[in-house]
C-alpha cells in the first residue's frame, strides 16, 4: 500500500475495536489499512502510552541547549559591548561549556544576536592599547 496519513483518532478507536474482540483482518478490511499497521500502533500503545511515537531528534546534538542558549541571550542583551572570549569565559566558568570561537558566533547568529552594535564596543576599547596593538 502506499504510505497515507491516518488520523490518530482512527488509530485509535482501531486499537479500541481490537480490545473489544474484533478479528485484525476485519478491523484493517473496514479501515483500509494493513494489519501490520494495526500492529505496530498496538505496539507503539503499549511502549509509549499513544498511538503515534514521540518525534525523536535526529543529526548532531546541539552544544548549547534551549535554556543556556536563553540565559546568552540574556546576557548580550543586557551588555551588547562584550567581546567573544568573555562571552566564551562565562559559558566555561557558569556552565561548564567551553566552546571555540566559530560555534559561539554560529550559536549568536542563531538567537539572531550577530548584530551586535559594533561601536559600543569600539568605546571600550583602551586607545593606548590599540595602538600598541
């Protein structure tokens, strides 16, 4: 058969008609589907409390979860000016996350904080220092 959208209702009132003491092959002959998906929605009932599975993440794991990545967000925020390896210090010393300078400026880019306003960190800079620099 080819793969169709079933609403977890039905999935479910399958599974109810199944429990009631219906035969699987007339349950999947009314409802058009095969047993095997009649099954594997049983299954998914007894492993997960619901017809449908839960959505698993797939790819890499982030480095930064949701709450560290909100608390950034927060600090830059608070002070635009600060420079990267500060940002990078707090996230070793508050979070235990050191991270390189690339994944840092991708992860701001992210929350949409790669704008940050260049000037005020051009005020904070020591002038004798740069043109020691």
């Amino acid at each position: 058969m080819v793969y169709r959208h079933i609403d977890p209702g039905i999935k479910q009132r399958a599974l109810e008609m199944l429990d009631e003491g219906h035969d699987i092959d007339v349950i999947a002959a009314a409802l058009a589907v095969h047993k095997d998906s009649i099954s594997r929605w049983y299954n998914n009932y007894d492993k997960h409390g619901t017809v449908t599975p839960p959505i698993t993440t797939t790819g890499r794991p982030r480095l930064l979860g949701p709450e560290v990545l909100h608390e950034l967000s927060e600090l830059v925020r608070q002070d635009p000016g600060l420079y990267l390896d500060e940002i990078m210090e707090w996230l070793a010393l508050e979070h235990d996350q050191p991270i390189s300078m690339g994944c840092l400026c991708n992860n701001l880019r992210e929350i949409h904080l790669h704008r940050k306003l260049m000037h005020r960190v051009a005020e904070r800079q020591d002038p004798v220092l740069r043109t020691h620099w």
